[in-house]
C-alpha cells in the first residue's frame, strides 16, 4: 500500500500534464488559423526559404520531397507542410 499512493500520485501528475499540453497545442492551432487568415485577409504571404527549390519539387511531381524540403527549411509540421506545398503546386 506505500508504493501504491506515491505511485497514483505520479500518475495523476503525469495526466494533468498531458491534459494541460493538448490545451496549450489546441490555443496555439487556434491562434495560428487566426493569424493565418489575418495574413490572407491583408494579402501578405511568409517568405519560404528554399522556395525555388521546393517548388521545383513540385514541377518534377516530388510532392513528398517538396514537403520533406518545406518542413526542413520552415520547422512545419507534416499538415502545414503538405498544405503549404499544395499551395505552391
């Protein structure tokens, strides 16, 4: 029974943390559509490093290494990458 508290202690610890990130990552998702469209709405476009070779990817129909190139040059996820370079295609 003493192992077992401490245990269900650390365990509940570990839920409420894990509670608490998936919170933080769906603000920060919103927070990013928001800007996204903000963006789109005053027609400004980020500056994508490597474009020219990303989009030479897509040309040669290398969508998988166009978004392998688009997440290495920006630090996007896999969705925004794949997006970002649907855009470009």
């Amino acid at each position: 029974m003493d192992i077992a508290v401490p245990f269900l202690i650390v365990f509940l610890g570990i839920i409420t943390i894990k509670i608490e990130i998936s919170r933080a990552d769906r603000r920060a998702a919103r927070l990013e559509r928001k800007l996204d469209l903000v963006l789109e709405h005053l027609d400004l476009h980020e500056e994508v490093p490597r474009r020219e070779e990303i989009v030479a990817l897509v040309r040669e129909g290398k969508r998988i290494q166009a978004v392998k190139a688009y997440r290495e040059a920006t630090g996007a996820g896999l969705a925004e990458a794949k997006q970002a370079v649907d855009r470009l295609g």
